[in-house]
C-alpha cells in the first residue's frame, strides 16, 4: 500500500497535493495533510451541503466559521455556543473519549473569549437491556461527562439519552457548550501581523491521540480497533481550569491579537487555520515544544492531540506579559513560532525545515466532494425485539413505554453531574423542558433576560424519513424553549451519519441537511456553528440518521419560566394543539416496543403555523398565566400527561380521543397546559380544555386508571435498573 | 535511592471501591475472592530514605484513615 | 461584615460563594498564594476540586500559604466555614476532627437535600433554632464523614455535631447521617452540601442564607 493509502488519502488527493506543492510532499508534510485532509478536519463529504444552511439573523455576532458561534442577548452581552462530537474516540474508550469531548468543547467557547456557563450533552447507545458493551459505555461515558464538568467547574444542565440497536457498535457523544462574553471581546482566530509571537500554553505535548479524532472519525471502526485504543487522548479537568482562567485573564488584559485551541490534528490544524484566517503564514519550530514523552519526531508534535493546549499570537512586546500571566496559573507557555507573511506554514526542527507547505493548501485547497445520493432500496435498520403485544391495553402500555429505556427518568444520569455551580440554574433537568440559566443585572441594576437551551434530535424518526426528521428536531428544540417562555435566537447542529460514500447515506444526510435548513428558514432560526460526524457505522451497519440540533433561547423573566408539573388541585388542563396535529405511530416508541423497524412515514409539519403555535405558548408563558407546560414528544399524549402527574405529583382526570395514535402517536405540534379556564382564551381555537388537575390518579376516561405513585415508580424505576447492573 | 510506598484504607473502615472489585471478579470468572481493598502506590527518588515516615505522616497519607507501608527499594 | 472567600486552583464554588456572602456583607478573594487575610471577620473555604483533587481531596490545599494564616486565624477564634471540599481541606488541615471519604455508591450526586439543625450555637449556626430543617443542595463524590466511635461520641457529647441529612436525605453513607461538624468553640465549621447555593429561591431554595446571617450576627 502506498505511504498516502495507509494514510487514508486517495490517489486524486495525493496528485492534488503533488499539484499545489510543486514537488511530492515529505513525511512530515504529508503527515500533516493526512489529517488536514481527513473527514473529521476537512469536511470534504458535507462543506457543500452545510454552505445550504440559513447562517444570518439579526442578533448573529459571529456565524459559522469560527472556534463558536454567538448570538448578541442585549446589554452588551453576547451568548457563544457550539456542539461537537466525539464519537469514535468514546466508542473505544467511553470515560476519557466523553471526558475529552466535554474539554474540547469548553475550550472552543473559552478560545472567542466568552466563560462558559453551561455543558449539555446528547448520547446514544445500544439497547441496555439487550447488551453489557452499551450498559458500559453508558456508565462510563457518563462518568467521564460528570468527571469533566463537575471538576472544571461548568454546570451541566440538560441533555438527552437514546437507546437504539443500531448505535450498539457506534455510540454518539455529542457535547454542547455555551459561554458569556462582552461582545465588543469576542476574539477571532485569525493570526495577524508579521513578525508576531506564536505562543503554546497548556499542558505538555505527548503522543495522546496520535491520529486520533481525525483517524477513528474518518474511518468505519471494525473488529480490530481495540489497537487503536492507545491513540484515545486522556484529559485533565484540572489543567483546563487552569488553562481557562489564564486564557480569559489574558484577553481581559488585551495582550492577544489572536487565540485558538487545539483540537483534532492538534498543532497542525490550529497553526494552518489560524494563518489561512489571517491570509499570513508561520513558521513553527518543534524543538521549542514542551514534551512530555523523549525522542518525540517532529511528525508527532505536529500532530500529536494532547488535550489542554490553546495557541495565541501576541506583538514582541507584549509576550513577557502573556508569560507572566501564564505563570501565575501555573501554565506552561512557550513561544515556539513567528507570524510571517510568505502564506507558507513551516515546519522547523531547531534549524531545520522539515516541512514547507502553502497555507491555503492544508485549509482552502482541501477538497469538497458531491455527494451521490440514491434513497436506500431496502430496509436498513433491523426490527427491535418486541416488548410489548399489540393488544395490551393502555394501562399496561402506558406504564411499558414509561418505564423504558427511552423515557423513563433519566435521573440516575443526570444527578451525576453538577447542574448548580455558577448559581444561574432557575430550572434544573426534569423541572422543565429546557434547562434556564440567569445572568444577574446589568451595570444599572436591571435584571438582564435570561438564557434558554435545549439539545435534541431523534435518529428512528430520521430514520423513517430524514427530511421530516431534521424538520422534526428543530421543531421539537423550538417547542421545548417555547415551553419556557424562550424566544430562539440562534441554533448549532452535530450531524451524525454513517459512510457518505454510500448512496443511501449520502441521501439520509442530504435529505436531513434539507429539512434542517428549511425548518431554520420557516421559523427564522440562524445557524451559527456546528459539526459533523461521518463514518458512524461498522461490520453491524450504519447509525440511524441523526441529526441533533442545540438552540439557545431568551426569556425576560426566568421565574416565569414554564414547569412541566402539574402544581394546583383544581386548576383546568388544556391541550394547545396546531389545526395541523395528526399523531400517528410510524416511528414511534409504541411501535418500536411492539417490535417494529423504522418505517412508514412521518406526519407532515406545517412550519407557519407551528411558528405561530410556539409564539402562542412562548407569550401565555411569559404572561404567567399558565401552571404548568409541556409539549408532547416521544410516547404521545398519554405519556405526556403521566411526565406532568409525575412531576407535580398531582393526577389528573382527562377526556380526549382514545384511539393509539390519539394516546401514544407522535408528531409535532402539542402542548398539554395547566391554569385557570380563562388562561386559555389566547390560544383561541387552538385550546381544548380536556380535564381537570386533582387526586392522585391520572384518568383518561375510557382507556386508563393510574396511580401517579405507580406511574412515579415505574418512570423513577426505568433506567436505575439497567444502570445499576453495569 | 527509589521508594516505593503503598497506601491502603485502614482495616474497618467502609471500602467500597473494594467492595465493587470483589463483586465483579465472580461475574467474570474468578471464584475464591475475598477481602479486597484499594489503595496507592507513590514511587519516589529520595536521597535521604530516613525522611519517608515524616513525608508519610504529613502528605502521602492520611493517617487517621490510612495506613502506609514503605517498601523496601532498589538504589 | 468582611467575608473572605479562597481560591485555590481548581476551585469551582469560590464565585458563588462571593456572591452569597455579598448579600450579607462585603466579600472578597482570598488568593491561595498571599499570606493576606485583608483584615476580614470571616473566612469561607469553597467547594471545587483544589489541586484536582489530587493525591486526596484537600491534602495540597491544606499547605497552601493562605492556610497557614487561616489555620493561625481559627486558633485565635476566627469565623471559619469549610464547604465540601471546604470541609475536606479543614479535615486534612486538623482544624475539624474526622474525614471525607468516597460515597458508598462511589458515584457523584447532585441533589437537593433536607438538613436538621442540630447545633444553632455555633457562629455558623447563630440564626437558626434547633430543628430547624434547611433545604440545601449536596454534589459530591467523597463527602461520607467518618471518624473513629470514640471521636464521633465525644462530637455529639460535645455539641460538635453541627447538622445531620434529614432522615431519608443523606446518600453518601456518613456516619451518623452527619453532614456538618464544628470545632470545639463553635467558631470554625464544615459541612458537605452547599449553602452558598441555596440563597435565592429562584436557582432553589434561600435555606443557605442564614449561615452567612449567622457570621454576621457573630462578627457584629
């Protein structure tokens, strides 16, 4: 096999490099262009779809394109934000592979200069019950999230969980992170100046995650990869808070002119994207590099991923300063480098070049391919075991899908992480729909509006019909905000697929990618940053199509923000439902139980009105008249109004349809609320008041009668059992 | 001259990450385990070995909830 | 009324720490290097991971030069509070008997817990009563107190036992449901769960204020 195969490039890409270098590249530089080049770094099978995404509004600060996004939330202030994956490092090595996704994305949001305030993150595993791995790799990926997070010191305040057997061989860790800054600070990564320092802080340079990200993410991960365990990078939340601290320090201080953290292809890809930005080159001398292992080559160095580590460039004068501050946390920094103003990134060992490339070559010049969709022509994704008989009744179906693994309380996870430090927590995970984080007041003395999240995204669903799916997911995150009074302001997205260069992928990702942009378009949602992650698939098959969306939110009033529990005896229920509702069970989780594989198709979503729909409910919240709020997601209706007896430890007696898909159908555009009768009239026709909030039992007359300690147990029950025998 | 210190838990006190050990060596096999404890092990370069129990008592080990055991060393 | 809050690297709580006790008094950072206590009345140890952790939780942070002027100041009857690792770094410092361990579940918690007054006379506890049941988040992984019987009989003997988790409450195994102890003079206190996190019932409940109401009472 040639040098460049066993590097993952083609034969096209290794000619277009002879091509752009005038000469065959060494091993240093094709090192080098093997991760620049590579899916995870590249984007080569997505850049044209993602140039399809809807990236501009009016409160967009800084769009897509840089280390996070961020959207202007008033006073000054602008919210950073981004989710990225790291999936294949956590399928080999789940504790540090979540651990290092959460570092890794801190440091995107602390590299523009904001504090982060807030960690979310979505998961996916194989069925629990079915599989020791997956109960494994959930445990531990969970610890290593609540490792990270809890040491740095970030609060993480929502996420989600699925299980799904075709996640069983690739798990998915996507983390998000949103952080505060002034916005006139927000910095860029854009090297400038010639004749400008290059400084590396952080921790010392080691072999970890040598081709990692890169190499496990561009690649279908088979049998033999437990030898690619040694390349998973460990991290150090310590060494991150320091390095946090010392990073915000230096940019209050104004001695940077610009920052960047590093990430998958470590040096290689921080120094080449910070010169491509500046229209600049560098020059690099890896002998000047703090190693932490002997006889490193400068290959390794330069592509070495050893986590807490963050290049800044700074003018001559100012890098004594930028050390000093550097001690004083405890970091190690280094100049190892010079902004030159040739375009060319070099490569020296001491007095050596031992690469020379173009800049615009590793970055500009890597290249975009078409995808060649063709929708799949025949079933992908085999048929779950049945759990469950088509002719159980609604009381025993509603406790089955309650206490499974994909709605029951997800408490056991989430306790172990710290969801308070910071003190903005005013909604904690399962009080309400989204997570709400204050932000204080202003210079006057004004309470600032606070900040709303959520993180969502459904792979059956998408499974089923990828356009709808994507659709869906924008639609679900929207109606979770709404349910807290938040207005959407921006939205990051971690598209996760399996091998592009399958047709049928290549069309679940192009039809996702079209339902995402068409569903920010309708409901006027920028996108300002995310992620891809392709290749997710093995000997077994491909992930389902999952695209997960975060959008961040704002209210005026945090303590207006909705609960999901029912809190009054007495108080009417109402359900707020678009003209355009029609809950069906293809894809849904009663038809996953009774063992049925992703098919059928999707109700269709009226995007006007389902804009309309959530204002409706985002201002009954804010107006406080209204008790409780929740939409109605995965198991229906019937699930939803148990999840609000639950929460509120109220029941309930209820009157609505009774038919399967009126009761545990799915589809967007649902909300069940509580309040006063009167609360309602601002929805108009949209309301239905369908009961009445008392006793202890939930009721839907003619089909059910639940204890709501029943109902408790059993959703308390659902995934305690399965981790506990981890 | 290269120490090498272990640190375990004290006898009687609670010792849970022991506890999970010694339940998960019988789901995989292992039979006939029984009272396993967890500690740490710290090597060290010392020049003057005479120091250990001191640099034991005030920072590698808690002694009110661990006892310390120093190895002999190779130099 | 001057609080003092100290930040070690890899503190996490010293912030909101500020911000409770800035409700009450003034509030300043304490930098783990300086031998300053910048003339304060009260000292807050925070929660974190000091020095990740490292080794044991608290046993680095306990040498830290400030500790030195801390430890100087709660020998002369300085107000002291040690939350979490707060609480472990006093432990390993000697100023408060016992120690922390790991959890009995070994796992992290995150939770809202219901802690009973059990000593109101110490200056941390000065403004509530006995029996008074505070409403406070606990998030630990190593917070089980233990310490020999006879120490633990001589704590209770001696009005040292502080505040115990409500029954049902406590999850990490403490001894005794033991969730906070004093000094014998009552003027340096640790406790597990979080009071600087529960003084604003907007983030969860106020319960927490009246420690730092307590310090203030004390120092006036």
């Amino acid at each position: 096999m040639s040098r460049h195969a066993e590097l993952g490039l083609t034969d096209s890409e290794y000619e277009r490099i002879v091509a752009l270098m005038g000469r065959e590249p060494n091993g240093v530089e094709l090192a080098m262009f093997s991760l620049m080049w590579s899916e995870h770094c590249g984007y080569k099978h997505s850049r044209k779809l993602l140039e399809t995404l809807p990236t501009d509004g009016p409160r967009v600060v800084m769009g897509p394109g840089e280390n996070a996004g961020a959207v202007d939330v008033g006073g000054g202030l602008a919210c950073a934000f981004k989710v990225e994956s790291h999936n294949h490092p956590s399928a080999v090595e789940p504790f540090q592979g979540a651990a290092t996704g959460v570092g890794g994305i801190l440091r995107d949001v602390f590299a523009v200069g904001a504090r982060p305030i807030a960690v979310l993150d979505s998961l996916r595993f194989g069925e629990p019950g079915e599989s020791a791995r997956s109960r494994y790799l959930l445990d531990r990926a969970v610890a290593g999230i609540g490792h990270y997070g809890n040491s740095i010191g970030v609060a993480t305040v929502g996420g989600e969980i699925y299980f799904e057997s075709a996640y069983e061989q690739n798990c998915l860790v996507n983390a998000m992170c949103l952080g505060l800054i002034e916005t006139e600070k927000l910095i860029r990564s854009a090297a400038a100046g010639v004749g400008n320092v290059v400084v590396l802080f952080g921790a010392r340079t080691g072999r970890d995650g040598i081709g990692g990200a890169s190499v496990l993410a561009s690649a279908e991960l088979g049998e033999e990869d437990s030898g690619k365990r040694p390349t998973v990078q460990i991290g150090d939340p310590f060494e991150e808070a320091k390095l946090l601290e010392c990073s915000l320090e230096l940019l209050d201080r104004e001695l940077l002119v610009a920052l960047q953290d590093l990430g998958a292809a470590g040096l290689t890809s921080s120094s080449a994207e910070m010169a491509a930005k500046g229209g600049v080159g560098l020059d690099v001398d890896v002998a000047t590099v703090p190693l932490r292992e002997a006889g490193m080559e400068p290959f390794e160095i330069m592509i070495s991923e050893s986590q807490e580590r963050m290049l800044c460039v700074a003018e001559p004068e100012r890098v004594q300063d930028v050390l000093d501050v550097c001690a004083k946390w405890e970091v190690n920094a280094t100049p190892i480098g010079v902004v030159t103003g040739t375009g060319r990134l070099r490569v020296l060992a001491g007095g050596d070049v031992v690469g020379d490339l173009p800049v615009g070559a590793l970055v500009d010049e890597c290249p975009a391919y078409d995808l060649e969709p063709a929708p799949p022509t025949r079933a992908l994704y085999p048929a779950p075991e049945r759990a469950l008989e088509d002719d159980a009744d609604p009381d025993e179906t509603l406790l089955a899908l309650l206490g499974s693994a994909n709605l029951a309380s997800r408490r056991p996870v989430f306790e172990q992480y710290d969801c308070i430090v910071g003190s903005r927590t005013a909604r904690r995970p399962e009080q309400a729909d989204a997570a709400v984080l204050t932000l204080g007041s202003d210079g006057n003395g004004a309470r600032r509006p606070a900040l709303a999240v959520s993180i969502d995204g459904n792979g059956r669903r998408a499974a089923v019909d990828p356009y709808r799916g994507a659709v869906e997911a924008v639609l679900e995150c929207s109606a979770n905000l709404a349910c807290v009074g938040a207005e959407p302001l921006g939205l990051t997205n971690c598209l996760n697929f399996g091998n592009p260069e399958k047709p049928h992928i290549a069309w679940q990702l192009s039809r996702a990618v079209a339902g995402l942009g068409d569903a920010c378009r309708a409901l006027g949602i920028p996108v300002v940053g995310g992620n891809v992650s392709l290749y997710n698939e093995g000997g077994g098959g491909p992930i389902l199509p999952t695209p997960v969306v975060g959008i961040v939110g704002q209210l005026p009033d945090a303590a207006r923000a909705g609960r999901i529990g029912f809190a009054h005896e007495g108080d009417a229920v109402g359900l707020i439902a678009a003209s355009g509702w029609a809950p069906a069970l293809a894809g849904s989780e009663l038809a996953k139980l009774r063992g049925a594989a992703p098919a059928g198709e999707l109700p269709a979503a009226d995007l006007g009105e389902l804009r309309a729909l959530h204002a409706a409910v985002r201002q009954a919240v804010r107006s406080g008249a209204l008790r409780s709020v929740h939409d109605v997601a995965e198991g229906g209706l019937a699930v939803a109004l148990a999840e609000c007896c639950v929460a509120g430890g109220l029941g309930a007696e209820v009157t609505v349809d009774t038919t399967e898909e009126a009761l545990f159908g799915e589809g967007p555009g649902a909300f069940v609320v509580t309040g006063a009768r009167d609360a309602f009239a601002a929805f108009g026709a949209a309301a239905a008041v369908i009961g009445i909030v008392g006793g202890d039992e939930l009721r839907i007359a003619g089909a059910l009668s639940l204890a709501v300690s029943r109902l408790a147990d059993v959703h308390a029950g659902g995934l305690s059992a399965l981790l506990d025998q981890a | 001259m290269r120490a090498r210190i272990l640190i375990r838990p004290k006898a009687g006190i609670l010792d849970p990450q022991g506890q999970a050990v010694e339940r998960a060596l019988p789901a995989l096999g292992f039979e006939g385990v029984r009272n396993v404890h967890i500690g740490r092990l710290v090597e060290l370069d010392v020049e003057d070995p005479a120091q250990l129990p001191a640099m034991c008592e005030q920072l590698l080990a808690n002694p009110l909830i661990e006892d310390y055991e120093i190895l002999g060393a190779a130099a | 009324m001057r609080f003092g809050v100290i930040q070690f690297p890899g503190s996490c709580d010293e912030r909101d720490a500020l911000a409770a006790a800035s409700r009450v008094g003034d509030a300043v950072l304490l930098w783990h290097r300086d031998h300053d206590l910048q003339g304060v009345d009260a000292v807050i140890v925070p929660g974190g991971f000091s020095y990740g952790d490292y080794l044991r939780a608290g046993a680095l942070a306990r040498f830290s030069p400030i500790m030195v002027e801390v430890e100087r100041f709660a020998r002369h009857g300085g107000l002291v509070l040690g939350i979490c690792n707060g609480f472990q770094v006093l432990c390993e410092a000697g100023l408060l008997s016992g120690a922390l361990l790991p959890n009995t579940s070994l796992r992290f918690v995150c939770r809202q817990v219901l802690l009973d007054v059990v000593n109101p006379a110490t200056s941390w506890t000065r403004a509530c009563e006995r029996g008074d049941r505070l409403s406070i988040p606990a998030k630990h992984q190593t917070g089980r107190y233990w310490a020999p019987e006879p120490v633990l009989d001589e704590l209770e003997a001696n009005g040292q036992v502080v505040l115990r988790y409500a029954t049902g409450n406590g999850f990490n195994g403490s001894a005794r449901d033991i969730a906070g102890v004093s000094n014998h003079a009552g003027n340096v206190v640790g406790l597990m769960p979080h009071p600087e996190h529960a003084v604003d019932p907007l983030t969860g409940s106020a319960d927490g204020l009246a420690l730092f109401e307590s310090a203030a009472l004390v120092a006036a």
